[in-house]
C-alpha cells in the first residue's frame, strides 16, 4: 500500500504519462487491442491505494473498473467516471509513446479524452484513501466502450454502484459543465418496387420518394425547432447522417433507409421528442400519398441532463 499520497504536479504528470504509454485504442476500430492493459494498471493502483476494487464486464473481455473508498456513512456517495479507451492513432506516429511540449503540455493518444482525468481521479482517491475520516463515499468507475458504443457506462447506471452525484471526466476545457443535449437516432425507411432500369415504369423508385421525404423533413422540422434553444447547450437540432439503398445501377431500388439524428435540449421530454417525430411523419405521409414512409428503428443513444447551479456537487 502506498504510504503518503503524492499530488504535485509532477506526480500527475508521470502517472498520465505510464497511462498514455498503455495501448487502449477501443477494439472495434482500426488498430484497437482493448482497455485490458488499462483496466490491470487502474486495478492495482486502487488496490495500491486500499480501494475495495471491482471488474465489472459491461462487454464480453471489456470489463470496468469500479473503485470505492467507504465514506462515515455509505451515503452520500461521490462518482468519478472517466473512460480508458481510446480513438484509433490514426496518423499519430507516436501516440503511445508521451511527450511535452515547451509550454509544459503532455502529448499522446487519450491524454486528454480521457486519461488526464483518469490520472487526476487516481491521485485523488490515493488522497482520501489517507484522510483520517471522509465525509462521502468516494467511487472511482473507469469505463469501457465510451468512443464506440458507451456501453461501459450503461453498464454503470444499469447494475453499478449507488452514488449521489457525480464528476464525469470528458474535456471542457476545465469549464463545469451542467447542462447538455441528448441525442436519439431514428431510422425511416420508404418501401417501393424493384424493376429493370431500362423499364422504370414497372417498378417504384424508394430513393425518389426519400428524396421527397427529406425536403419535407427540413421544411417542416426546422419550423418547429426555429427559436427552440437552451442557454447552456445552444439549440434543438435535427439532421440526416446516413441514407443507404440500391444493390446496382440498373436496379430500381425497393428500399431505402435515412439516418436522422435528433438533439433534444433540457426541458424536452424523450416522449414529447417521439411525439413531435410522429407528426412530422403524418405530414409527410398526407403530402406524399404515392410513398409508402415507415418508422423502422429508434434508439436513445443519451437524455438530455440538466443539474441547477444551486445544487451541491456544483
């Protein structure tokens, strides 16, 4: 166990530096070999500290790290998440290997998203671990999945520890950040008849009536958001991203996917979001009585959050 805790700046810096020099690139992207190599070097360090620590598989072989600190009572309870994979190194050539500028800054793959954090978070707990008495219980998570799919933290809020309130370790340029939008992705799917291309006639282009589906979708949607806007998190937003369909160019395609993304502000409500999406799509269906328009998928990839500046963790 580790005798006296150590929060110089120096001692931050060297931690995130051995943080950096683990390869953690999520496994799902070019190049990725997992948080595994993370996960171990979090895991001893809260150990180190006299952290009851927990691995926590969220995904199979992608497990969280979960590190307490009993407080004079369980509750309150504080969090620390931060997240230990990475984006991929891309044209980074030295991404695993740190270095410092002469402005004293530290380079590397994830040494801000989001292992200078992580160190921070460590070197915090290492001090309450020696703190004759604490007035919190102090969690430490260190997810998985964040760049690719967030399901580490899912993870976390579906079967993690219990806590009160809780410090997230994204970068906002040291700014407090209490508000945010969320976010949910619809797919929409118009239904047509495959034919020929050199008889056309004979079949129902699905692209043509997306096309008419889209132009409806931006007149109509960007009315309703007009003026629609938060003073922490700017406006409600909605865009396409994706539009898939066709197998060849002389194939009149008999489907056709869109990819909307919708960015809802605090203040509405996940079920008034997907109400408004259903009327919108009334209007396109009463405009565009030739296509045949579907909801096929919707996934709430976060809620919106809004913590008020007079409550305590703030």
């Amino acid at each position: 166990m580790i005798d006296e805790p150590v929060t110089t700046a120096a001692a931050a810096s060297d931690l995130l530096s051995k943080l950096v020099a683990i390869p953690s690139v999520a496994p799902d992207v070019p190049g990725g070999t997992g948080e595994s190599a993370m996960a171990e070097a979090v895991e001893a360090f809260a150990r180190d500290v006299g952290a009851t620590v927990a691995c926590c598989e969220a995904l199979p072989g992608r497990s969280n790290v979960v590190a307490t600190l009993p407080g004079a009572a369980a509750r309150p309870a504080l969090m620390l998440e931060a997240h230990m994979d990475t984006v991929a190194l891309g044209p980074m050539t030295n991404g695993h290997h740190p270095w410092v500028d002469a402005l004293g800054r530290l380079h590397g793959r994830g040494a801000c998203d989001t292992k200078g954090a992580l160190a921070a978070m460590l070197l915090a707990l290492q001090w309450a671990a020696h703190q004759p008495q604490r007035p919190c219980t102090l969690v430490l998570a260190a997810a998985v999945d964040e760049e690719t799919g967030g399901h580490g933290a899912r993870a976390l809020a579906r079967s993690g520890p219990p806590a009160d309130a809780a410090i997230v370790g994204e970068p906002t340029g040291l700014t407090i950040v209490r508000a945010h939008r969320g976010v949910v992705i619809w797919t929409l799917v118009t239904a047509g008849a495959a034919a020929h291309s050199s008889t056309p006639e004979r079949g129902h282009n699905a692209i043509y009536d997306m096309c008419e589906v889209v132009g409806i979708l931006r007149a109509e949607y960007a009315g309703r958001l007009a003026g629609r806007s938060h003073p922490l998190t700017g406006p409600s937003t909605f865009s396409a991203g994706v539009i898939r369909a066709g197998t060849s160019f002389n194939i009149i395609p008999d489907r056709c996917e869109l990819v909307i993304e919708r960015r809802n502000i605090p203040g509405e409500s996940l079920s008034a979001v997907e109400a408004e999406l259903e009327d919108v799509l009334e209007v396109v269906r009463t405009r565009l009585p030739h296509a045949r328009v579907a909801l096929a998928a919707s996934e709430v990839l976060a809620a919106s959050l809004h913590t008020p500046p007079e409550a305590p963790i703030v």
